[in-house]
C-alpha cells in the first residue's frame, strides 16, 4: 500500500486499529460509522448478546442486502440489455423505411424531370 496510513475506528465502543491508504481513510470512517449504526440496530431490537455474534448477525444482514442489491443490478443490467435489443432494431427499421422513402423520392425526382 502506498502512503499506509493507521485508522482508528470505533465499533460498539471499541478502538480498531486499520492500516489503509490515505486516499481509503474517508470510506474507512464511513463504512465502520455505518457498521457500527447496524450493529447497535440489531443490539437495540435483538436479544443477541456478544461482540462476536453481534458482528456475525450483522454480516449477515449486510451480506443478504449486498447480495439482493446485486440481484437487482442483474435483473436491471439483464432489462437495460432488452431495451437496447429493441431500440437497435426499431432505429434499423428506421433506417430501412427512410432509405425507402429516399428511393421513392428519387425515383419521383426522375419521373418529372
């Protein structure tokens, strides 16, 4: 890592020492801000008791809403792919019916001339 640098983080009221890059510090800070919210979340609405599985519940959680937003990322990207499906067709068809249009014109053209 270039320009490592050591994080303190707090969790549930305990110091983490981190080592990560200047640049990462900020993400660091807000991504264990944001652990430590979920974990005092499930504290306050659980009878989970423990560090350890306080953390595990909360990696859990964490994992099943990263995995469904990652299945909606899919299923969108899978709709986006449709979409340009049909509008490369509807643009070729486009294209088809105004070369059409421009053969007509010409043949028109020639006609009155």
């Amino acid at each position: 890592m270039s320009d490592s640098k050591t994080v303190t983080v707090k969790i549930l009221d305990v110091d983490y020492q981190v080592n990560c890059s200047a640049e990462e510090v900020a993400a660091l800070q807000r991504s264990a801000n944001f652990l430590d919210q979920k974990m005092r979340e499930i504290k306050d609405q659980s009878n989970v008791f423990g560090l350890d599985r306080l953390a595990v519940m909360a990696a859990l959680n964490l994992t099943n809403d990263l995995l469904s937003e990652a299945d909606k990322s899919s299923r969108l990207n899978n709709e986006q792919n449709v979409i340009v499906g049909k509008l490369d067709a509807q643009q070729s068809e486009i294209e088809s019916l105004s070369n059409k249009v421009d053969s007509a014109l010409t043949r028109i053209k020639s006609r009155l001339n």
